[in-house]
C-alpha cells in the first residue's frame, strides 16, 4: 500500500475512534483492497466491524440485499446497487441492535474488458450513514461516479482510494 492510502486509512481510523463511529465496507471490484488498507492501521478493531468482497452479482443480493430486479435491468454496475450494498454492509457487519454507523461500498468496471455494456474505469463509490447527531437526519444514502482512467491495477488502486476518501468526509458528519 502507498503511503498516500496508509496515512488516509489512519486518519480515518483515529477520527472514527475518537468520535466512537463505527465502520462497514461492501467491496466488488477493489476485492478487499479498501478494508486491507484499513486493517492494516492499529487499532482499526476499535472501529472497523467487518467487510463483505462480494464479486460475483449474485452475492451482493443474496449476502448485501440489492434488489435483484435492479441487478437484472441495470448490472452490478450502476449508482443504486452501491448505495444498496453500503447499506448491505452496515446491517450484515452491525450488531443485532445497531448497524455499522458508516458503509462504504465499491462496484465498477476494472478491465481489462466492459462489463455489461459498462466501459472500464467506470466506477460507483456508495456511502451509507446511521444517525446523524449533528444534522439531526436518519438514514442518508449517496453514490458518485468515477471515470477512472488506466489498466486494471490503476482503476482498482483510484476506486480505493475514492473509496477511503469519501468515508474520511462521511465521518466529519458524526
């Protein structure tokens, strides 16, 4: 991992810690990537409850709970199925009282072909947050799009990093 990604994931980290928010990922095509950068902080356990790789399609509807006539009309690549899988992970990775307070998804197209008509570099990045104390919202859910140029390894690598960005601006809201 670069140093980049090491001192964004310790950042976030140590702010999670200190605010006691804790953190959910649902990953596709970053594979693990986005909760190995967390992970490899001390003290993520604090923090960090779980993550979900769920690369194959039928697993972000049967483990996440994207709805299945979504991934039928749309594919896995598209703005909705990473809000629902951030929302996936903070239910499937909270406790039975309390989800994660904070999920962050990936899906997208890393190559080195399109994917369902989909073209490579084209990523979505879902954020999905519990209780916000300071707005006095409920449950918020977004996603982004990123048009992330390169071979598979530089798309992957900026999906991550997307990713990590996003959480560390989620949790400014907490």
């Amino acid at each position: 991992m670069d140093a980049e990604l090491a001192e964004l994931a310790a950042d976030i980290v140590r702010v999670a810690t200190a605010r006691g928010v804790t953190i959910a990922v649902a990953e596709s095509l970053t594979g693990g990537d986005v909760v190995s950068a967390l992970v490899g902080v001390p003290g993520a356990s604090a923090v960090l409850r779980g993550g979900i790789v769920a690369y194959a399609t039928e697993l972000k509807a049967s483990v996440l709970g994207v709805d299945t006539t979504l991934l039928a009309v749309e594919g896995a690549v598209h703005p909705d199925v990473a809000r629902q899988m951030a929302a996936g992970a903070r239910r499937v990775c909270g406790s039975a009282e309390r989800p994660a307070a904070v999920g962050i998804a990936t899906t997208g197209v890393a190559g080195p072909e399109p994917q369902d008509g989909k073209p490579v570099g084209l990523v979505y990045v879902g954020v999905s947050t519990g209780e916000l104390p300071r707005s006095g919202a409920g449950t918020e859910s977004s996603a982004f799009e990123l048009s992330i140029p390169g071979d598979r390894a530089l798309v992957r690598g900026g999906a991550t990093k997307a990713a990590l960005t996003a959480l560390k601006d989620a949790l400014g809201t907490f």
